[in-house]
C-alpha cells in the first residue's frame, strides 16, 4: 500500500467550527479583569505614597530604626518628595489603564 497524496484516505470535515482564540490566550473577560484589578492596586498604592510620607505616624515605625544612617534619610523632605513623586506615577498609570479599557470596550473599538 503506497501512501502518496492521491491514494490518502480523505478524513470529514469537523462540524465543529475552530476555535478564534487560542488556547493558551486569555479569555477577554479574564483580561478586563486583570486590568481593573491592577488600575485598582496600583491606585491604591499611589494615593498610599502620596498621603503617608507627611503623616505624623510616618516616623513610627520599623524601617526607620534598622539603620542610624536610614534615620537622617527618612526625616529628609526630599525622600518624602520622591515618594509622593512615584505615588503620582502610579495613580497616573491607574489612570491610564482605566482610559485604555474604556477605549477597548467601546462600542466603535475592535
């Protein structure tokens, strides 16, 4: 029995139509929501660098204590500035993931 391309048995074609989207990728729901989880968290940390550093508490605590030298560095308002500084940066990346899902899920967007 000879197995070249005119003598292969011909299979039927599957009634089941192929499915769009592969199967490792996510579904789209699942990526919305991974999305809104981490707009969610990133804006959470950003408003936690922005309000913390200049709260009377911001002195109490652990870190502070580890090394003298951390002390000097912890009071200075310049450190507290750079954090407020990636608070902000964070809170605009919620900001533009919350745009970005808003766009994707308009009625006009693919």
């Amino acid at each position: 029995m000879s197995l070249t391309p005119g003598n292969a048995p011909q299979l039927p074609e599957s009634p089941v139509p192929a499915d769009p989207v592969a199967p490792g990728a996510p579904k789209r729901w699942q990526g919305r929501l991974l999305t809104i989880c981490f707009a969610i968290f990133s804006f959470e940390v950003g408003l936690f660098l922005v309000i913390f550093p200049w709260q009377d508490s911001w002195t109490l605590n652990y870190f502070q204590g580890i090394h003298p030298a951390l002390e000097n560095l912890w009071d200075e308002p310049s450190f507290r500035g750079l954090l407020t500084g990636l608070g902000f940066v964070n809170i605009y990346i919620a900001l533009l993931q919350v745009i970005r899902l808003l766009r994707r899920s308009s009625p006009g967007a693919n």
